[in-house]
C-alpha cells in the first residue's frame, strides 16, 4: 500500500543505535552529512530519542487506506467555491470522502449540532489543509503530463480540458501509483484527514455535553445547541493538527474553542480583577471563560472604535498596566494577534506564555537557529523590554502588541498558484504580507499607536506597578493559584518552524518517510557540537515528532517546577514581586519612558481621564 515504507526519523531514531543504523537507507546516509556534517551521525544515534513515543502516533494507516479506496462521491454543497478555488480540490476528494465518514463515526450524535454550512465550512477547511501538503508533488506531476500533451501553460486558450484529463487519471488509479512513488507525502496527507476527524469530533462532542454551562457562563439564549459556521484553523495547529475555532451559533453569537488548557487565561482574568477591586485607576475587561479538561471555551472579543481621545488614553494607560502584569509574571509573546482593542480596553486573548520559563546561559545557543531574542540583556527588566512581545525587537516588520506592520510585507516567500485549477495552472512564490490586527485603538478609522501615548502607557505600568508594591502580600497570594498550571515554552519564532515545514513539503523529500526528518535535524546541529548531549536533548526530540506530523511544536511545561533547562518560573516571579521597591520602580517607568520615546511620530496628547 502507498505509505506503508513511510516510517518517520523519529520512529527509527526510538530503537537502538543498531537496529536504526540498518534501516537507514543510503539515501538517508548521503543526505546526512550533506545536510548536518560528516561526523554527526553517530553522535546522534547514540545519544538517542526521548521525545514522545511513536507508539502512541494515530492509526493513519487506516486513513489512508479508505481514501484510497473511497467510493466515489461528491463534495458537500458549499464546501468548493469556484470562485475561490482551491489547488488540486478535486484530485484531493478520495481524502475528504474518507474524512467525512471519519467524522460521524468520531462525532456521533454530536454531529447533529452542525448544519449544513458548518459542515461545509469544516470540509472546506480540510481541502485547503489537504491542498498545502499536495501542491508541490500534484503540481510537478500535472506540469510534467501537461508537457507531455504539448501544452504550454501561457498559450491560449486557458481551458481546462488538460486540468480534467490529469483529474481524471488520478482517479482511474494515478494517485495510487502517484503515492506510491512518494509515500511520505501519502502519509501525511493521511495524517492530516485524520487530525482533522480528531480535532473537530472532540471539539463537537465537548460542545455538546458542555451546551448546558456555556448558557449559563457566557449568557446566551437558553436554546437548542446548534452551529451555523465555524471558522476552524484560527491559529498554528498543534498536537495533532488541533487549532482554535470560531463558532458562529444558530442564536447569533460567537464562541472560541480552544483546545488546550486555559489555566494561564483563568489566572490572568484573577489578576485583572484583583487590580480593580484594589484601586487601579483604569478598570479591565476581563473576557468570560469556560475552562475544560484539557481545553476551553472563550467569549469572542469583538474590536470596536474608541469614543473619543479620552478613551485612546484611557486604553493605553491599561495597556501600561498589562506591560507591568507581564514583566511580574515573566510573560513573552504578546504579538499583535494576541492583544485585541475592544473600544478602550486592551484585551489579551492568548495567555500561555505567562510565566515562561527562561533557560538557563548556554541553552539558548543550543536549541539552535530562531530561538531566543539574541544575548539577552542582564537587567531583568531590560530584558522584559525585549522579550515581552509588547514592544517592537528592532526587527524589519514589528509584530508587536503596540505596533503596527505597515503594509504587512515580510521577508519571506510562500508557495502560490496562478490560473488556479486550469490549464494554465502555474506554481510560484510570493511575498508574504502579514494580515493587520486589531491590536491598537482606532478613533475616527485610524489606529492609535502606542508611541504617541508614551506618558499613558507610563501612567498605568507605574499606577500598576506601585500598587503591587503596596498591596505585595496579597497579590504574592494571588501567585499561589498559578502552582500547577501548565504554560507554553516558546523554545525559537515560529516563521523558524514555518520555512522548515514548507521545505519539507517539496518532492525530494517525500520519497521516503524519514527524509524530511534530516531536513528538521538542522535544528540540532548546535547541540551535536557540544561534547556532552545537552540537557535541552528531549526538547528537540519532540521538536522533531512534532515538525515530522506537520505540527508547530507546543512544549508544555508547569509554571511551578524547575526543569533541566531553566528554573521554576513561579519562583522568579515570586522573587521579583517579593524584591520590588519604589526606586526601582521609577527607574523601570524611565526605562519604558526611553523605549517608546524615539518610535513617537506625532504630537503628545492628554494623559488618560
């Protein structure tokens, strides 16, 4: 069967060094030192696998199998749009088909909640899923027939007779022997179908035993539970192809599901609501949360206008208050998709990077290329300057919370499709450009930016920071009720993650299964030069896994243990409130003062009301 000779490196590299060594291919054993050095192999065998355990990878066989035996059957109404075509949408059906029957036997009754929309919006999802990883190998191979054929893709007319034809031969057999030929990329298109049933029958049975309580916590009619819409897909997919999801319900409103835990969230709204009830001049808006087992439901935070100038103020000053927040709790990755303006109030609505960990000297470099912020300053609160994600990093396009992309243009180039599903198909490279955020305040259409509410932001980091101080014990309480809870390490930016995974997806690395596990290697080539295997091994480990199943890695970590790599975050913080004074205090207000001061470009305005 197509994929069966498709083991992951991860898979081999769990055995013993031997047994590994002799199921290495000699493709495998040239690519190596070509990609990692001469005198890294053997390093790497013996230093071993302790990432997760391939044991526990989903049966993707079984995936791949009904699709290739789907029956023939047609795409739900409203899942292709031939408007908006995706790549290859047809060639790619035997997948969704399978996919299909997947879901209603994972979802069960829960199923019912969609209706035909959702269920179109689902399916839609899993084309465009299906069409990333297949593009690069269907587009070789329909250039390749198409020239066969005597066509030229820019000769006129532009029809689709030769796009049928290759369609047609796919389904007469062709992607069979087409996977055959590249059975790495037959099983990841299975992997992705199948963490696409996972994903969403877990995400329609919770929703379904939960219906009771979301009525109740987040205020809703108490109707029959049923979906419009979804907006599936809404951040990076992890563990498992898992994301964020908007869903639009029958009675008009809008629920985020989240699949993992939202202990951070829930300890972050605790904290917000304490500073107001304590004397915070600028009272928050704290978002409603449903946490699960494992995962959770959010209020969907809307952006809206600012009523006036007062108000502009009045959301910067709050803002200087969440700054002061995130350098007490060690927070990281506040970008410009995490802080949502919802009229005066700066919401964050991704909280799992409070408390990150920071490794200790020397583990940075190892980890590798994208990770960490460069050297970091020694100054505590220089370092929360730099690596809070509030402000901008100095870097070409600034994602940051109080920043704004411009134009949204970046150095990177993504794979494209011209004359999309017709003869005239072409595969190509394009700019990148980043989609704006609601992350500033808009008064009368025009975002507000940050730097020219220097004086608010410092009027709320100090108000904030200075009843901490004052209120020191109860708020060292409040830290308490983070011991247990699990965040996120960031261990390197995710455009890292991002440039590996595209590379992995083009032809010569799908020929064989642990091919584009060599590729993601490069990521270790800092750690196989040091003399002894570094303690961040595991880290990269399930680095690897995660890549190898077409994931960006989510390093989960308890805020209040230490680990090989750096010590208890909740500690830190702890000792940073604990260490606090007024003169210090003052001296960090300059030092935010100084970092907003050179980016101001228009003239001051009222401090907030």
């Amino acid at each position: 069967m197509a994929g069966a000779q498709a083991p992951l490196l991860h898979e081999l590299l769990h055995a013993a060094p031997a047994e590994t060594s002799a199921r290495m291919s000699d493709t495998l054993y040239r690519r190596w030192p070509a990609l990692l050095g001469t005198d890294t192999l053997s390093r790497r065998l013996d230093w071993g696998y302790e990432g997760p355990d391939p044991a526990d990878a989903p049966p993707w066989e079984d995936m791949l199998a009904a699709a290739l035996s789907a029956p023939d059957a047609a795409a739900l109404p409203g899942s292709l749009d031939p408007i908006g075509p995706i790549p290859f949408e047809e060639a790619l059906l035997p997948f969704v088909v399978a996919a299909r029957a997947g879901l209603e036997r994972e979802a069960g009754t829960a199923l019912g909640i969609c209706s035909p929309a959702a269920r179109a919006a689902l399916e839609r999802h899993l084309f465009a899923l299906l069409s990333v990883v297949a593009t690069p190998v269907l587009g070789s191979a329909f250039s390749l027939q198409r020239a066969l054929a005597g066509s030229l893709p820019w000769l006129p007319p532009r029809g689709r007779q030769n796009y049928e034809a290759f369609v047609a031969s796919l389904q007469a057999g062709g992607l069979r022997l087409l996977l055959a030929d590249y059975p790495a990329l037959a099983r990841l298109l299975a992997t992705v179908a199948l963490g696409w049933v996972q994903a969403h029958g877990r995400l329609l049975q919770r929703l379904e035993r939960d219906w009771h309580r979301i009525v109740a916590t987040f205020g809703f009619p108490a109707t029959d539970c049923q979906l419009d819409g979804i907006t599936a897909g809404c951040s990076d997919p992890h563990d498992g192809g898992q994301s964020v999801s908007v869903l639009h319900l029958s009675n008009g409103r809008r629920l985020v599901y989240k699949p993992r835990s939202l202990e951070m969230e829930n300890g972050l709204a605790q904290l917000l609501d304490w500073a107001g009830r304590t004397g915070f001049p600028w009272p928050f808006r704290t978002v409603a949360l449903l946490p699960g087992e494992g995962y959770g439901w959010m209020e969907f935070v809307e952006a809206t206008p600012c009523d006036d100038e007062a108000a502009v103020g009045r959301f910067h000053a709050r803002s200087g208050g969440l700054f002061c927040l995130w350098w007490l709790l060690q927070g990281t990755d506040v970008h410009h998709e995490n802080l949502i303006a919802s009229g005066e109030y700066p919401v964050i609505v991704d909280a799992e990077t409070l408390l990150h960990p920071r490794p200790f000297p020397g583990v940075i470099h190892q980890l590798g290329p994208g990770a960490g912020y460069g050297a970091s300053p020694e100054d505590d609160f220089a370092r929360a300057l730099l690596e809070s994600g509030f402000l901008a990093t100095g870097k070409a396009l600034d994602l940051s919370a109080w920043g704004q992309a411009g134009d949204g243009a970046t150095p990177f180039q993504v794979a494209s499709c011209q004359a999309i599903n017709s003869d005239a198909m072409t595969m190509a490279h394009e700019t990148f450009h980043v989609v704006p955020r609601p992350n500033l305040p808009v008064l009368h259409g025009q975002p507000r930016q940050a730097a020219a509410h220097a004086g608010a932001i410092v009027d709320g980091f100090t108000a904030m920071s200075r009843l901490v101080v004052q209120h020191r014990h109860d708020f060292l309480t409040l830290l308490d009720g983070f011991a247990g809870c699990s965040g996120r390490f960031v261990a390197r930016a995710t455009n890292t993650y991002g440039l590996l995974l595209h590379a992995g997806l083009q032809p010569e690395w799908l020929r064989e299964g642990p091919a584009r596990g060599v590729l993601f290697e490069r990521l270790r080539q800092a750690a196989l030069a040091a003399p002894a295997r570094p303690a961040c091994w595991p880290l990269l480990d399930a680095e690897l896994a995660a890549l190898e199943r077409l994931d960006i890695p989510r390093l989960s970590c308890r805020c209040d243990l230490p680990a090989p790599c750096w010590p208890a975050p909740l500690d830190q913080a702890r000792a940073r409130v604990a260490g606090a004074s007024l003169p210090d205090l003052d001296r960090h207000a300059a030092a935010l003062r100084q970092a907003l001061t050179p980016q101001t470009v228009s003239p001051r305005h009222p401090h907030p009301a």
